[in-house]
C-alpha cells in the first residue's frame, strides 16, 4: 500500500515537473535543447572572464562598456536578418552557420588584441556578455519547439528548454573559473589563461554546428498548400486550461476579430505578420525593451566584475558562486510551470518576477560579502521563473507561421535596448558609482512588472480566439440549418 502510495506520489511529481512531457516530445525537440544547453555553456565560460580579459588586455572600464554596447547592437543587425529569413532558407541552415560562426569567433578571441578586432569578432560570432541568449538562435529554436509540441505540453517544453540553458550557463561558469584559477596557480599569465577559454569556447560552436546538422526535415516551417488548409492555418488547438487567463478574468479583453492567412502559392523568405498580431507585438516589445534596459545595466560580466573588484573573490570562487545562483534559476523554471497551470502564465510571469527585481536593487548595499552573495543568489532564484511562461505566451498570442519572425523581433527588440545599459554602467563604474546600475535596474524590472499585470491579466490567446470564432460560425451555422428546415 504504501509503495503504490509512493508510486501514485512520484507519477505526479514527474507529471508537474513535465518529465513526461519531456519524454513525448520528438528527437528533434531534444536536439534543440541540447543545443542550447551547449551553447549556454560556451557562454558562461566567457562571460566570467570577458571583462577580465579585456581589462589584461589594457582596455579601460568606460571601453569596456562600450564593448558590450556595440557587441549587443551589432548584435541587433546580424539577429534581424537571419530571424527574417530563417524560415526561407532553412532553419537547420540558419542555426549551422551560427555555430560555425560562434566557433571562428571563439578563434579570433584566442589570438587577436585589436580591440576593433575583437569587437568584429564579437558581433558577427556572437559572444554573450551577459551569459544569457543573444543572437537569432533562440527565436528560430523556439518557433521550431512551437511547432513541434502540442499545444498541452509547449509550457513543460520549454521549461525544460529554459532548465537546460541555465544549467549550461551554471556548469559553464564554474568551470571557467576553477579552470583559470589552476592555470593562474601554475604560473600563466591572465592573458593566456583567458585566450584558452576562447579555445574552448571555439570547439563549442563546432559540436553546436554538428548537432543542427542532425535536425530532421520536420524542424523546416510548414508549407501552406494552395486550395488546403494546412496545419499553419488551422488554430484549433486551445491552451491548456489556466495558462493565460483565469475564468474570473477571460472576458476582460474584448476579442478581435480574426482574420485566416490566405493560403499563397509563392514562397518568400521575408514574413508576413497580420495586424491583430502586429498590436500584440508591438505592445510586447515595449514592455520587453524597459526589462532589456534594466538587464543591460548589470549584466552578469559586469557582476562578476562588481564583485571581484569590491570584495576581491576569486575567479574559482566566482564560478563556484555563479554556478549555485543558475542551477537555483534552473530548478525554479520546472516551478514556474507548475505555477502557471494553475495561476495562468501573465501572473506567474509577474508574480515570480516582481520579488526578484527587488533583490536586483539590493545587491549592492551591503558591505559583507555573505549578504550580497545571499541577495544574489535570492535574486537569481526567481529572476528566469518568467522566461517558459512567456515563450509560451508569446507561441500563443499569434499564428503558428508568424512565430519566428515575432519572436525574432521581440528578441531583437530586448537586444537593442539592453545595449545601451552596459556603457551606462561602465561610465557609473569609472566614476565609483557602480551602485547605482543596480538601484536604477531593479526599479525598472518593478515598473516593467506591473505594467505587464496591468496590461495582459486576463488576455485571450489567438488559439483561442480561434476557435471560439469557429464553434460561433458552426453554431450560426446549425441555426440556419434548422430555419430553413421546413419540417
């Protein structure tokens, strides 16, 4: 009885946790996840030492920042034209030579000390300065996940797809730096012992490379067929239930009305978005740029070095800080789902978010060491429970063949405002107010917060829109059926 008691309790855990949606899910849907747990890896191993190595290198703090500001802005360039056109050339093709390039970046790092050519070799191989995504990757990864997950089990997906990245960014960073701490310990010098993370970083973007060529030809976008509704037009899938919206709160947005892609028989490399899902964008976009700011003030590069500079820790024990503060953030995602099943994902997103922006502007307080590490850690324990629930909202709110380039543009968007923070905080740092980035950045995530709640509490999806339009089209259909019946 109570092993069968055990059993019962088990099942469950593992179904809230989305470990059997994770075991649904198609190979392709695998590969992609472990793609971005590789490539988040490859990030947190440069990020520890970017700022570091720059500054072995002779680069000023203000230069500094302005490294990260043109690496994230050049960023915005190369990640608006290939989430543009991902879908015409090729998904597969497209994430390929992202590894291929991540991995000639990785090269240029190990042997370049021009700054310019550094910076180049940053934008075009797209190297993080914040240990979290930039580059067109995660837009075509996600849109492809959406694609291949049922609608019932796209918030586990990517959940998982979340876990898997910030457990890449934990392992990547304390590997960095105990790696560096050894070679420091036997005598090398700052400069090489960074330039053999670039070497390692380099070999990444190669197995990332391989693996894109082992995605099979589902990962390509659907094609609309002429004169068939195809599985792109058809919407009938409907979120499940409590994932946006409450009961109490699904009729507080009026519903506009749909209108169904006209099935072409041209194909075209560049997107089409429809003007309901244009609103619901650009909405989104504004809201995400005010977050995107506040994380490009205190990105994890410039926190790592707050850090070492104010408390003199080490970069082994920097690795082995920043490893604990992601596999909390890891661990929480698997949370954050659960939460939004019941809750509906636009208050899980602020709930989860709220108290971790608070933390963010409390970090640089205090003058022990062990508050601020409990701050950040605190911090990092709830600051990417909202990232699942808001892929999954923004996979809902608009049509199946608009979500690569939506959420290309979103990501794009978050890109191009969170560039403008690193230099601003560089300047704040090269004049001793480092602390002032982390006060300015929290109140913002707060506003962010509560104008997301404000906004979207109680907002229907299109998937759901969707079908209630056809069950009122069939249900007027069955009433005049039935009028012109005349018995």
């Amino acid at each position: 009885m109570a092993s069968r008691k055990s059993e019962t309790y088990l099942s469950r855990a593992a179904s809230e946790l989305g470990i059997y949606s994770v075991l649904q899910s198609s190979g392709d849907s695998k590969l992609l996840c472990l793609q971005r747990f590789i490539r988040l890896f490859a990030y947190g191993n440069t990020t520890l030492i970017l700022a570091l190595h720059l500054s072995s290198l002779g680069v000023s703090d203000a230069r500094i920042g302005l490294f990260m500001t043109l690496t994230l802005l050049g960023d915005v360039v190369v990640s608006l034209l290939l989430t543009l056109v991902a879908d015409g050339l090729g998904r597969r093709r497209t994430l390929a030579i992202g590894g291929a390039l991540m991995s000639a970046s990785g090269v240029v790092f190990a042997v370049a000390r021009n700054y310019w050519i550094l910076v180049a070799a940053s934008v075009l191989g797209v190297i993080s300065p914040s240990g979290n995504e930039i580059g067109p990757f995660r837009a075509i990864e996600e849109s492809t996940l959406s694609q291949l997950t049922p609608t019932a089990i796209r918030t586990d997906i990517f959940a998982w797809y979340t876990l898997l990245g910030n457990a890449g960014v934990a392992l990547g960073t304390m590997t960095c730096g105990w790696i560096v701490q050894s070679l420091l310990a036997m005598k090398w010098s700052d400069t090489k012992a960074y330039r053999l993370v670039f070497w390692l970083y380099a070999l990444f973007g190669l197995i990332k490379f391989t693996l894109s060529l082992l995605l099979s030809e589902r990962c390509e976008p659907e094609q609309v067929k002429p004169l068939q509704r195809s599985a792109s037009m058809e919407l009938t899938d409907i979120e499940a239930e409590g994932l946006l919206s409450d009961d109490s709160e699904e009729r507080a947005h009026p519903r506009p009305k749909i209108t169904k892609p006209i099935p072409s028989t041209q194909k075209s490399i560049w997107p089409t978005i429809s003007p309901a899902s244009r609103v619901i964008l650009l909405k989104l976009c504004l809201l995400f740029a005010v977050d995107s700011l506040a994380s490009g003030l205190v990105p994890l590069t410039w926190i790592t070095y707050f850090f070492t500079r104010k408390f003199d820790i080490s970069e082994g024990t920097l690795g082995s800080l920043f490893f604990t503060t992601n596999i909390c953030s890891a661990i929480s995602n698997l949370v954050a789902s659960s939460i939004a099943k019941r809750i509906g994902l636009v208050k899980t997103m602020v709930f989860t978010h709220l108290p971790s922006s608070i933390f963010l502007s409390l970090i640089p307080l205090p003058s022990h060491a062990g508050l601020a590490v409990t701050l950040l850690i605190l911090r990092s324990t709830l600051q990417n429970m909202d990232q699942a629930p808001r892929q999954a909202f923004i996979a809902a709110a608009v049509l199946p063949s608009e979500r690569t380039a939506t959420m290309g543009i979103v990501n794009i968007a978050k890109t191009l405002s969170q560039s403008a923070g690193p230099a601003i905080t560089g300047w704040l740092a090269g004049m001793g107010r480092f602390w002032i980035a982390f006060i300015v950045a929290g109140g913002m995530k707060t506003g962010y917060d509560l104008a997301m709640l404000k906004m979207f509490t109680g907002y229907r999806s299109r998937e759901e829109q969707a079908r209630e339009e056809e069950e009122e089209e069939e249900e007027a259909g069955s009433r005049e059926e039935r009028g012109s019946d005349p018995n």
